[in-house]
C-alpha cells in the first residue's frame, strides 16, 4: 500500500503499512526498463525500521521528469544483544547484586580462597560465593535450615524476544538430599516466581563448569530478578558452598 503524493510544502512524501520485524529499502528508477528489486537504493533509504502502522518518508521534489518508486520489505536479520554482563571485577562491594543471609552464610564477593573451594576466580580476580575463605555454617536444629540469597539486579528484558541466562558455577557442597541451591526468575514489579529455572543443586563438582537456562517465554517483556536460594542443613559439612562468576544474559533483539 505504497502512498506518493507531494505535500502542502512542495515535498515528495512517500508512506506505506509496515510490520514490527521488518526492514524496508526505498528503491527508484526513472524508468520502467528493470524490474523493481534492481533499481537503486534511493538517497542512501535502505535498511529502514518499521514504525507500524505506517512508515512515512519525506524529502525534496525530484528534478526528474518522471521517476518511480517501489519499496522493498524483508525480516530484520536477528541480532545477538547482551542485556547485563558482570564479572565482578574492578569493584569492592556486592552491588548492585542483593545479598539475604540473616541467619548466616552470606553471599560475598572477592577472591576465592578457601581450602576445598575454586583455587581463584574464573576470570580474575573476584567471583561471588558463599563464605569464600572457609566453610557454609550448619543450621542449629534438627529439620531447619540456613537459608541465604542471592538476587542480581533488575534485568530488562523488554528488548528481546528469546535469550539465555549464562554463568560460570563451582559447586562443593552435601548432597542434595542435604544441602541444596535453587534457583528462581522473579517479576521485579511484585516479587512474583516466573520459573524454577534449577533446582536440587548439590554434591561437588570440584571444578569451574558453565551453567546455561533458557529465558522463559513468561519472563520475556518484563524485569525480572535472577535469585539464588542456598539452603543448609542442621549437620556441618565442612565444604564451601557455592560459587559464581561471569554472569551474563543475552537474547535476540526485536
């Protein structure tokens, strides 16, 4: 639904329906002898974002004295966009991320030094981790826990329509059946559970392993929190817990 007509201005405005997804290349020729998708880009128009419901161009009046116009439409070609990247580097404190650890265990960011624990951070120097220079606190009674929380800043995610969260994991800790990590997407405006994207973490790995969940469509178009619940039980384990390094997520742009 290509429109042409010449405004109250003397200029040449063109206009057309346009779609979310699209791109669109103006191309014009002062004759008929080609076929539309070989004539020239016109006045560097090309690769133009789609403004639905309509697309609207205006520029000079041509000096030619007869000139056609045709527009070209085609899917945007996706586009890999990181949204938040965090190695915890080049800073002294946890923030922006949240740490909950009332009762113990809390969630510190540094160097890696505990005895059983990763022998450093995975990209140097700091990672963020539970007790990084010793051993997870037990709770003080039979069937409780030590629960302690993690929670990233707020993520937009607004911008893509599909993605990944991403991020390096070392693990020493009890079996699950004991001691375990979960961990949870929430709505940043209520709080709200989006998804258990991992739950039932546990044993030790002993090593850096990378960690990767698919966003869920439920979360797309919101902000949302990525959390980490650590929970431990009333019999010590001598272990370090959980640690964390070069977060990131990452989607394809609208």
């Amino acid at each position: 639904d290509l429109q042409v007509r010449r405004d109250e201005a003397g200029m040449l405005e063109l206009s057309w329906n346009s779609k979310q997804g699209e791109l669109y290349n103006l191309r014009s020729m002062t004759g008929l002898s080609t076929e539309p998708l070989k004539w020239a880009i016109f006045d560097g128009n090309d690769n133009l974002a789609a403004t639905p419901p309509r697309n609207t161009l205006t520029f000079s009046y041509p000096a030619d004295p007869e000139r056609f116009f045709a527009i070209e439409g085609f899917p945007k070609p996706p586009v890999q966009v990181v949204v938040i990247e965090d190695n915890f580097d080049d800073r002294t404190d946890l923030a922006p991320w949240a740490n909950s650890s009332p009762d113990g265990n809390p969630w510190e960011l540094g160097v890696p030094s505990a005895f059983l624990g990763p022998p450093g951070a995975f990209s140097p120097s700091n990672a963020v981790g539970t007790v990084l220079a010793g051993n997870y606190i037990a709770s003080n009674a039979v069937d409780t826990f030590v629960v302690s929380i993690l929670r990233s800043p707020p993520i937009p995610l607004d911008g893509i329509s599909s993605g990944t969260i991403s991020y390096q994991r070392y693990v020493d800790m009890e079996d699950p059946q004991f001691d375990f990590a979960t961990v949870n997407l929430l709505d940043a405006a209520d709080d709200s559970l989006i998804e258990v994207l991992e739950t039932d973490i546990g044993n030790a790995n002993l090593a850096w392993e990378e960690v990767s969940h698919e966003i869920p469509a439920a979360a797309i178009g919101k902000t949302v929190y990525f959390q980490i619940v650590f929970n431990s039980d009333y019999v010590d384990s001598l272990q370090t817990g959980l640690v964390i390094d070069n977060f990131k997520v990452e989607g394809l742009e609208l």
